[in-house]
C-alpha cells in the first residue's frame, strides 16, 4: 500500500476510535499532499510523500524549539505527538554514524570530491532515510 493510501486508511482508523488529535494531525498531512500534487499537476509516489513528511518534521522541530524557548509545555507536548504520529510513515532513518559510514563508502568508492556530487549519490540510494543538513555537515568533515 503506498503512503498515500496508508494515510487515508489510518485517519478513517483514527475517526472510528476517536483520536480528534491523530485525526487532525493526519489530515493536515493529506492536505500538504493535496496541495503538492495540486500545484505540480501529477500523483506523488511514494518517495515525494515522505519528503514532504520529512519536511513536516522539520516544521515541527522548530515548532517545539521555539515552544520550549517560549515555556509553553502544552505546545511542546502537541508538536511532539503530532511529530510522533507523522513519523512512523517515514522508512527507518540512518543513524549517525551509518550515514558517515555510508557517505565514506561513497567517497571512496567514487574519488568524489565536491558536496554536490556526493549528495546526489547518497539520496539516489538513501532517499528519506537521512537528514540532508547532518549529511552535509558531515561530507565537509571528510573532504
């Protein structure tokens, strides 16, 4: 089943066992999809859709940061549920020390020298599983 469909099955899931916040949490989702396909005029599969979860996750990492700095725990808690629900959509992610690793294969295997061509190898095979800001911090590391 794609992500698309899983989304759709899991908020009617949702509704029946009356979770107002997962229900929520998954609709605004299906809208940011809606919307991505709306405005480029194709179906998404399923790569595309967990990039625009991973991008979610990024909106609700500093939503918490800027909660917590702020002392509201009860916007804390919400982001964090909704960051934990959106989550389990996403493939497992690399850890930090697989992503060097893999990124250390990379380079070696390829004598690639330049970010750029690194980063386009690493999400031909990784695509969703990492974290493009952590990826890069540590591709400068090793050239």
């Amino acid at each position: 089943m794609s992500l698309k469909g899983q989304i759709d099955k899991d908020i009617i899931v949702a509704m029946r066992a009356s979770l107002p916040s997962i229900v929520t949490t998954l609709r605004y989702l299906k809208a940011e999809v809606q919307s991505v396909e709306k405005n480029t005029g194709s179906d998404l599969d399923d790569s595309a859709v967990a990039r625009i979860i991973q991008k979610q996750i990024k909106r609700l990492d500093d939503s918490i940061k800027f909660a917590e700095q702020g002392n509201r725990e009860d916007l804390v808690s919400q982001y964090k549920a909704e960051k934990s629900t959106i989550s389990k959509y996403l493939p497992k992610q690399l850890t930090e020390e697989e992503l060097k690793k893999e990124i250390d294969n990379i380079i070696r295997s390829n004598n690639m020298d330049n970010i750029g061509s690194v980063m386009k190898k690493l999400r031909s095979e990784f695509d969703g599983r990492f974290d493009g800001k952590t990826a890069s911090e540590i591709i400068k590391g090793l050239l």
